[in-house]
C-alpha cells in the first residue's frame, strides 16, 4: 500500500531488510556523529553562501545596478535573491533523484561544489561601472546556480542526517540541519561585523563585501574533503543501490505520495517564510526602518541566531520525547502571537539591545519549527524517494514563502502598507498550524 492511501494510521512495524536495528533505543556510535559533523559543516557552508547575499543586499544594490533611487536599486537586487530561488524546485528535482540514484554521499558533494564555485563568481565580478550590463546578468547567473545548489542540499542532508542516526535519536539528528542553516547565516553576519569593524563604511562597500564572498566559497573545499571521506548511509546501500537504475523517483512522488508532498510544503511553508523574514533579512529591515547602523544590527541578529544554536539540539532532543506535532503547533502558535510586535515595535532610535531582545524571541519561536521540520518531512517518504520528496517540496515552499518575503516585506514598506505585512505572517502560519493538527504523529516509528 502506498503512503498516501495510508497516511492517517501508522506504519506496521517492519521485519527483514526493513526494519529498524534491534538496539534502536541506544546512543549515536562514532560513525553517526561523524556523519552529523559532515553534514552540519558542509550546510553551514552552504548557507553562508546563500544567506549572505541578503547580508549584503543593501551594498550590493550599489555595485550591481546603475545609481539612483536607493529603493529601486535593492528591489533589483531583493529580486535577484528571488530569481534565485525559481531553480530551487529545479535543483531540488534534479539532485534529489540524483542522491536517491546514487547516494547521499554524492549529491551532498555536488551540491557544495557547485554553491562553492558560484560564491566565488559573485566575490570577483567586477561592477556595474566597470562592465555595464554584464554585471547584473553574471550575478544573476551566479544565483541561479546557487539556488540549484540549495535545493539540492536540504534534502540529501536531512535524508543522510536522519538515516544516519538511531531510531530514538532522529529528531535531534535531524535539528543539526537547521543549527547548520541558523549558524550559516550566523557566520555570514560575524563576516559582515568582522569587515565593518576592519575598515569604513567606504572600504566595506569597495572591497570588504567581495572579501566575504571569497571566503564562504574557500571555506566550501574544506567541506568537499570532509564529505568526500564519510560513508554513504546503511539505510540507503541496504534498500537502495541495488535497485538505483530501475528507479523513478519523480513519477513515484507524484503517483503514490501526492499528499505527504502536500504535507510537506504546509510543514515547511511557515517555517520558511519567518526565517528569511526574522533572521536573513531581519538585520537589513531594522537598517532601513529605524537608520540603525548595519554593523550594529548585525551584532543584534548574530547574537539572536547563537541563542538559537545553544537551543536546537535541546529542542531536537525534546522532539524525540515529545514527539514532532506538539513542537511544531507550538511554533506555530507562537509565531502568529508574535508577528506583529516583531516588526510593530521597532521604531527610529530604537537601542541595540531593544533590536537583540526582538530578534533573539524571534529566533528562540523558530527554534521549535527547526528542531522538529526536518526529521517530520524525511518521515513521509520511504527511503527510495525520500531525497526528492524532502527537496522538491521544500525547494517549492522556499520559493514560494522564503524567496519572495524580503521583496514583499520591502515593497509593501515602498507603498506605505509595511504595517500589515504582519497579517501575511499570521496567514501563512495558520496554514502550517493546521498541517501539523492533522498530521499524523511519526515518533517511534520504523522509517520505510
């Protein structure tokens, strides 16, 4: 029986091949812990990578468009950062049937080189003054690639996080992947408070930003090597590779498990869209909105994402106890509570600790959906399609909730409806709370 035609009773306990190790109540062996430092180094990478482009957005606005109008000139480059995210479904398809084909191992290796490579393009493409047109259709290019990169990403590292780990152990395995996004997006703003410390505002904005750029790609070698020297899962070589050419999973997804691909863009679409709206894009709204320096709101947002660190694998930990649902209504709740005053009390002169204290509740509401996202969406699938059904529908969610929200968030600012953008927030985050109220709870049960 398919997932789907079975999705509202839970899965008979497996025998053979299938079933889960006798001793799943044990602790992480060396192995698994060296899987979750691989996996958790190359995603930090990644989403340095990734995030820092928004870190960056208001300069890079000045180096990649002509000059003028300032607002017109960073929606070009808010909307560069959503193009990019168009070939998130596209890299989410590909490398996730290219990771259930071939391996976890390999998509992950993939996938760092290629966000790697595109980094290092944005950090040495000269400016619009230098080279006219060219510069904004090479920055586009480059974010292309980074967003088939991402797409890819999140899946193969979820499914190799979770298959990794023992059965007791996935949720926390499985909250390392947003500690590794949260503390990617940490590192591009210590990168961006470290460069403004340095120089001048002037010296950030003629070289200190390509710096950061050239170091997040560097940074992607080191994670090459170590992802080249882990094993590929047990979970995927036993069920899997024997079977890799006469595999479909794309048909597959879309024949037999239609609702968990439902069910995993309303677990992800929430979690999604607060992310990029209370910690990417947060530091650069706080700038605009209240005239707070960039360096001090970046100081605010780092010290709000490391509270955030320190809590994941606690929460992750409480998720396995618990249970997925209870963490995620939760976050959910919360969200739509806090929604307005996130935005509705910053104000011109608002204090850096004022900002830190919005921010850091932010990100401790946030936690909840990180600790628990990842582990509930690789759960739906069975280990044949589970890259794909976790990349795909992520990468559609991102798209649609992440990618578009600093745009939305900063236009509707432009028209004069920025004070209501609060409702969107509540909007979306009812939608997801109903998804996890009428999921059904996987805590304790074999993966497929």
């Amino acid at each position: 029986m398919s997932h789907e035609s079975g999705a509202l009773h839970h899965p008979l306990p497996e025998t053979g091949a299938h079933a889960e190790p006798a001793n799943a109540g044990r602790k992480l062996d060396s192995r698994e812990r060296k899987a979750i430092v691989a996996a958790t180094l190359g995603t930090i990478v990644e989403y340095t990578d990734w995030v820092i482009y928004a870190t960056f957005s208001s300069i890079l606005a000045k180096q990649f468009f002509p000059a003028g109008n300032s607002l017109t000139a960073l929606l070009s480059v808010l909307a560069v950062f959503a193009v990019g995210f168009l070939m998130r479904p596209i890299g989410g398809a590909v490398l996730g049937v290219f990771a259930d084909r071939h391996g976890r191992k390999k998509g992950l290796t993939l996938s760092i080189l290629l966000m790697s490579l595109a980094s290092l393009v944005i950090g040495l493409c000269p400016n619009y003054e230098s080279i006219g047109i060219a510069a904004p259709i090479i920055l586009v290019l480059a974010r292309l690639t980074q967003g088939f990169s991402a797409g890819g990403e999140y899946g193969s590292a979820s499914a190799f996080l979770i298959e990794s780990a023992a059965p007791n152990r996935r949720a926390f395995a499985g909250s390392w992947q947003w500690f590794a996004i949260n503390a990617g997006t940490l590192v591009s703003f210590l990168l961006g408070v470290m460069l403004a410390s340095i120089g001048s505002d002037t010296a950030l904005e003629t070289w200190g930003w390509r710096v950061a750029f050239v170091i997040a790609a560097l940074l992607g070698l080191v994670t090459l090597w170590i992802r080249l020297s882990v094993k590929e899962t047990e979970v995927f070589k036993a069920k899997v590779v024997k079977k890799a050419a006469e595999k479909r999973p794309i048909r597959e997804l879309f024949t037999r498990h239609r609702r968990d691909v439902l069910r995993v863009i309303g677990v992800a679409m929430a979690g999604n869209l607060l992310n990029y709206v209370w910690m990417v894009s947060y530091p650069a709204q706080v700038h605009l909105l209240t005239g707070m320096s960039i360096r001090d709101t970046l100081v605010a947002g780092a010290i709000a994402v490391s509270v955030s660190l320190l809590l994941m694998p606690l929460m992750g930990m409480l998720a396995d106890r618990i249970g997925r649902r209870p963490l995620l209504i939760g976050f959910a709740v919360c969200a739509m509570a806090w929604a307005w005053p996130s935005f509705g009390l910053l104000y011109t002169g608002i204090s850096m600790l004022e900002v830190t204290l919005l921010q850091t509740v932010s990100m401790v509401i946030l936690t909840g959906f990180g600790a628990a996202s990842a582990v509930t969406m690789a759960e739906q699938f069975p280990t044949e399609v589970r890259v794909t059904g976790i990349a795909l529908p992520y990468a559609l969610s991102v798209t649609l909730f992440g990618g578009t929200s600093p745009y939305i968030m900063t236009a509707m600012a432009g028209w004069g409806y920025g004070h209501l953008f609060w409702l969107y927030l509540v909007a979306v985050c009812l939608v997801s709370c109903i998804t996890y109220m009428r999921m059904p709870e996987m805590k304790g049960q074999p993966l497929r």
